[in-house]
C-alpha cells in the first residue's frame, strides 16, 4: 500500500529505499550549500552553532500574529515587483493572509494554503500560525511565503481551478510531485529573481529544502523501515530550523 502511495504521489517507480536514500543525499547536499553561506558571513562554527545564534537575535522574531502578518505581505510585494521578469505582464489572482483559528494551531508546522472558495470573494488566502511566536524565527518566511502564494500555490491552484474549461480532474490536481513540485520551483525562482540576495535570506531558503528534503528520510523511515516517533524527532531535531513544538506538531 505504501509503495503504491509513492507512485501515486511521486508518479516514479521508486522504491521506500531509494526514497529514503534520496532523501539523505538531498540533505546532505543542502547542508553543504548552508556551510557555503555560512562561509560568506563569515561564520565559523558548525550549522547548530549559526542556528542557535539566529534563534538568539530578536530581529528574526514576530511579537503578534499580526506583525507575522504583515511580514508576509511586505515579502510579498517584493515578490510582486519583480515577478515581471519571470512571468512577463500577468496579473496575478487576489491573495491575503490570515491568521489560523487557534483550535488549528497545535496541528499545523506553519499554516496552509486556501484557495478561492466558490460562491464567495475570490481570493486565496496563506493560513498562518501565529502561536508560540517566540520559537518561530522568521529567517524563512520569505521562502514559504514564495511557496504558498506567489509564484507557488496560489497562482498554480487559482489558474486551474479558474479554468472551467478544464474536466475537474485536471481542475482539482492532488498529485503531491506536481503541486508540491510547483510550488518549491517557483520558490527557488526567488534566486534568480533577487530575492535571496541577503545571505540570511539564501540560508532561510535553504533551511526551508532542508526541512522538506528531511520529511522524505522520516516519512520513509516511518512507514516503511520500523522507525520509531523518537528516532523521528531525534532526525528532524538534528538536521532542520524546526523547534520541538513544531516537530511535535
């Protein structure tokens, strides 16, 4: 049933193994491209080490749900400026962001995205988690928000919902290689686009692939290689950004 679900959701014929060995190589790999920016600020100690100095700094940190809020919205009209160079005149769908209902919060990382809901304002909004603001440092917000709105999920989800001329299986796509896929190029784009260009920006973007690249280790080790919930978090602890409450979650 698992490797099943890999096809399904992957559309390739990979084994759990190789799944799981990828995923340990792609870690690996970002960490070596988070030892080089580590480089150019001059840093010298090990990835923990610059972690903890980042969860240090207050600069990195939100204090309301609304500050979380506006931080998003700022990062995205940068975003918004300079999305000519890749994607020509185009408008892009209406989007927002709001804040999750707090019965939400304990089960989410760091929020969804919701696409226009039929019937009502058209527009897609991220659902963020404003809680335990204090162990979200925001060095990475510019890379989710990237995914989740524009260029990532809102213009991808809004564009295909919007085509009715489309058959509703191509409308309501749930094959995770294409819409996650989409939204981590689109994210990535942001490297050429100038929106990495501060270093601490670049290692935000890079802890975001980190902390996927490491989901493909644990789901793996998980559902098909007997791990337990400890070695679980004891990985994700050891090679992502992510706090014990957001791992737990």
């Amino acid at each position: 049933a698992y490797e099943t679900l890999i096809r399904h959701h992957m559309t390739l014929k990979l084994s759990a193994e190789e799944v799981h060995q990828r995923g340990i190589e792609l870690v690996r790999e970002i960490e070596d491209d988070m030892a080089r920016v580590r480089g150019t600020l001059g840093f010298e100690g090990t990835g923990r080490e610059f972690l903890e100095q980042v969860k240090a700094d207050r600069r990195f940190y939100c204090s309301t749900g609304e500050e979380a809020g506006d931080l998003y919205l700022r990062l995205m009209g940068r975003c918004e400026a300079v999305m000519a160079k890749a994607f020509g005149s185009r408008t892009f769908p209406p989007y927002g962001v709001k804040g999750l209902p707090p019965e939400s919060e304990a089960g989410m990382t760091f929020g969804f995205y919701q696409p226009p809901v039929a019937g009502a304002e058209q527009v897609g909004y991220y659902m963020y988690n404003g809680s335990n603001l204090d162990q979200r440092p925001t060095i990475g917000a510019g890379s989710l928000i990237y995914h989740e709105l524009v260029p990532g999920h809102h213009l991808h989800v809004s564009t295909e919902m919007g085509d009715t001329s489309r058959p509703l299986v191509r409308r309501f796509p749930t094959i995770t290689a294409f819409n996650e896929g989409w939204a981590e190029y689109a994210a990535d784009l942001g490297f050429e686009l100038g929106l990495y260009d501060d270093p601490y920006d670049r290692y935000g973007r890079h802890l975001f692939q980190v902390f996927l690249a490491s989901r493909l280790v644990v789901d793996t080790g998980l559902n098909a290689f007997g791990w337990s919930l400890q070695q679980a978090r004891e990985y994700l602890l050891e090679h992502t950004a992510q706090s014990p409450t957001e791992i737990e979650s």
